[in-house]
C-alpha cells in the first residue's frame, strides 16, 4: 500500500449522532423513519407518531460519546474517519436565514478530537438527511429551490472548517435514486396524502420525480465542488457512488446486453456526470425510453462541466446476477436485490459475499476514470454473542474483511490508484435498510438492542485487535 494510505472507518450522522432535536438540531428525513426488522420494513412517517420507535432520535449518542469513540479509533491506528454532517444540525429547517451556532461547535469540537491523535476527518455533506423541512416546504430535491438550499449550507462549512477538513463528498450513494423506491428516503419527498410509507417500497414511486430530484443533486454538487476549490483549492470533493456490480447470469446476448445497460444506469450514469460533467449518450437514450423529461435551465450544462470532482468513491457489499429472463431465486441487498449466484455466500441478511467483485469493481472504475479512487464502504452486517467472558469472537468479519482486503491489494497491482478504505460501521450502528442495532458492522461493540435498551456501553470486538495490525502494517499482516 502506498504511503500515507487512508486507512479508517465510516460512519454517518444519522445512524450514530442520536440528539435529533438538541441544541437547536431540526428534524432530518432520517428522523422520521421508523425502526424495522429484516422482515418488516421500516417506514416513513410525515409526523411523528406518538409511541413508534424512531431509531435515530438516540442511535448511539456519539453525541455525547464522540470522544470516547474518537480514541479507540486512535487505539486501532486510523489515518481516517468518514463521517457525516447533519445538515439540520447546522441549519434546522433547511432554508433559515442564518445557522445554529451549537451544531457547527459540535462539528468544531470533533473535527478538534480528530486532530489530536492525526486522525484525517472525510466528510459527507449529506448522507440522507435532507432536512425534514425542506421536505414539507418544497418536497425536498424535487424542488430547485433546494439547490440554493444546499449551497448555502456548504458554503457554511466549507468557510467554517476550511482549515480542519480536506475531504468532502458531496452526496452518499447519490446513485440509489435511478433505483425504484428511493424518492422518500433518497430525495426526502413526501407522496401525495402518504400517511406513511415503506422504506424502499415501489409503491408510489414516480421515476420522473427521482431524476428530476437527481438532476437537482448533480447541479448542486457540481456548484459545491467549484465553491468549494474556490474557498480552498487544496479541498479533495469527490463522488461517492453505491457500486452493485453485476455478472450476466448467462452467456445469452440478451444477458450480456440488459448486464451493460443496468451498470450503465445504476452504477455509471451519476459518475459520468460528476466525473466528466455531463449527461451520457445511454442516459439520455433511458430517460427518453421511459417517457422521463428532465427540466433543466440554460447554465445547468456549463455548471456540471464547471464542478467535476476530484476523485471517485463507492460503497462496495456485494454482486447481483442480471438476467433477461425471470428467475426464481433472489438475494437481498438494502436497496435492491437480484438473482441468487450459485457460486457465492450470503450473509444472515441475504447479501452476497463476492470479495473478487470488489478486484473487479476497481478495475472497471479506474479503467474508465483514470482518477483516484478511494473505498468508503465495505463491511459485514452479523449479528455478534457475547460471551460469558464479555468477549465478542467476531472472526466472520474479520475474514469478510481479510477476503476483500487481499481483493483489494490485487486491485492496486492491476494499476488502481487507490486512496484508502474505510470499512462501514467501524462502530456498531443503526442499519439503515431495517433500523436494526442486531445487524452489527463494528470494530467497537456497543451495548444497546433493537428496541433501544441498553447501556451505551463500548467494548473492542476481537476484529478491533485484527484490525489495528492490519493498520499498523499497512496491510501486510492480514
Ligand atoms: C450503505 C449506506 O448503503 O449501506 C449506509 O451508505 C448503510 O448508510 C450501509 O448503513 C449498510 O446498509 P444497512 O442497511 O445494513 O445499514
């Protein structure tokens, strides 16, 4: 690995922060989803419903726990910590006229924490959490005016932390809205008279909403990145993509060509766009074959050529079979499912474990980009025993992780120029697909259950000790 590789873990606010509503903190689209189980989908609630469990009202309270949790990722040696800013912690309702002083000190106080043990902070501006504010005023990223919404909040930021924070993503997963059913989580909207609706359901789902929300999406993060050279010229603001790598499920042309076109869409379009600053040839193809019509003003075409990013990053958990034909046995995923490949393992969660899709993955990004390319998501969802003697033997992830690693050490002998990787929920978190604590990704066990009982507590996980020599050796000793 080459020097000064980031190595780290990652987070986002919503599933950690808890605090919703302290110190001034308005209420984001995370706040108003419910908790859920692998069977039973969380939902989206318009308003708070009285006695609902709402998961990320408390999460993990890194709020008043980040220092305890800052130092144990120093203990494990991390260069780095993605983490994301809660964007109604700065500005409560979305659109107010100036920001809550008490939610940039808090991000003052952890970018400070950070500092003092060398650790590099990675921030996502927003990892969904659209202020709930914006939803109800202007149907979130349906609406342009949103646009100028979230300029402003980075322009905050950017000013604010322009000395403490180098690196900046724009969007989490900004490619999860060409997916069915995103619009209410992805892009914050409300569906006409919803009295609630499920996470990830097709129900309702309007693609002509989604791309006219993701077209707003791509302006505003073109409009971020040159702002943002503009404050700070030494700022990296790059891309981060939800990478589903897909294998035809057979050699029949038909598979091959429907493999093309769902990479194009689902994994290619975004990227094009904020790589090299405009709308592909096959985008253009799809949205007219599917009667969408995007309104876009005059400058939008010159704002996404002005605002490309500097690097490209994705979340990578496992590979689909695409096939032309229906086919019986699925696999799950958080956003999205796909045909059960007969050579792969799923985890207790249904996703498909396929270390080598991550080698793969590497390649067809860097063959096609040719800039630096960083992993900010890669993990395993378990469910983790304590044993009697209070230690978490947690050796499942630490082979996901050693399989992916060595995958992708063998990418960056292909020739990738890889920046880092920081594994997700480097700290047990709320999931976001269920709304689960039980589906634990952590280095760091923490002592809390679905129904939100539980102590808080914090506890180094046998992959803590793994982890941290993988670190210390700059990935030698997997
Ligand atoms: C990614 C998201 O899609 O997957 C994270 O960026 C999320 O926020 C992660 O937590 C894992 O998904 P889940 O559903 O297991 O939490």
């Amino acid at each position: 690995m080459k020097k000064g590789f980031l190595w780290g873990g990652a987070t986002a606010a919503n599933q950690v922060e808890g605090a919703w509503n302290k110190d001034g903190k308005g209420p984001s689209t995370a706040d108003m989803m419910t908790g859920g189980t692998h069977t039973q989908r969380r939902r989206i609630t318009p308003i708070l419903e009285e006695g609902t469990y709402y998961p990320s009202h408390e999460a993990i309270d890194f709020y008043s726990h980040y220092k305890k949790d800052i130092k144990l990722f120093a203990e494990m040696g991390f260069k780095t910590f993605r983490m994301s800013m809660n964007w109604s912690r700065i500005f409560p309702n979305g659109d107010d006229a100036s920001p809550n002083e008490a939610g940039l000190k808090f991000y003052d106080d952890v970018f400070d924490e950070l500092k003092k043990y060398n650790i590099e902070p990675f921030v996502t501006i927003s990892h969904y959490e659209t202020p709930f504010g914006l939803t109800k005023k202007y149907n979130g990223w349906v609406s342009r005016e949103v646009i100028d919404c979230y300029v402003r909040y980075c322009e905050t930021i950017f000013n604010r932390y322009k000395d403490k924070v180098q690196y900046w993503l724009t969007f989490n997963e900004i490619n999860v809205l060409t997916l069915p059913g995103t619009l209410f989580s992805g892009a914050g909207a409300l569906a006409d008279g919803m009295e609630s609706i499920d996470f990830s359901s097709e129900e309702n789902d309007n693609a002509q909403m989604r791309f006219q929300a993701l077209h707003h999406q791509f302006v505003a993060s073109a409009k971020a990145v040159k702002l943002g050279h503009s404050i700070n010229p030494d700022f990296k603001i790059g891309c981060m993509i939800a990478y589903m790598c897909n294998y035809p499920h057979t050699c029949n042309p038909d598979d091959m060509l429907l493999t093309q076109q769902t990479t194009q869409i689902n994994n290619k379009f975004c990227s094009d766009i904020q790589v090299r600053g405009y709308y592909p040839g096959y985008g253009k193809r799809y949205l007219e074959d599917n009667g969408i019509e995007i309104k876009m003003l005059p400058e939008d075409e010159e704002i996404l050529k002005e605002g490309t990013v500097d690097f490209y990053s994705f979340s990578y958990y496992m590979s689909l079979l695409v096939s032309s034909q229906p086919q019986g046995d699925t696999v799950g995923g958080n956003l999205m499912g796909g045909i059960k490949n007969p050579y792969l393992e799923t985890t207790e969660w249904g996703w498909q474990v396929d270390p080598k899709g991550l080698r793969y993955t590497l390649n067809e990004v860097y063959d096609r980009y040719q800039i630096p390319v960083m992993i900010v998501e890669n993990g395993l969802g378990a469910v983790d025993k304590v044993e009697e003697d209070g230690s978490i033997q947690d050796d499942y992830r630490i082979d996901y992780l050693r399989d992916h690693i060595i995958q992708m050490k063998e990418a960056i002998k292909d020739g990738v120029d890889l920046m880092g990787y920081t594994s997700w929920g480097c700290i047990d978190l709320v999931s976001v697909s269920s709304g689960e604590m039980k589906k634990r990704y952590g280095f760091i066990y923490v002592d809390k259950d679905n129904d939100g009982n539980g102590t808080l507590e914090r506890k180094p996980k046998k992959s803590f000790n793994w982890y941290k020599k993988v670190i210390e050796t700059n990935g030698e000793n997997l």
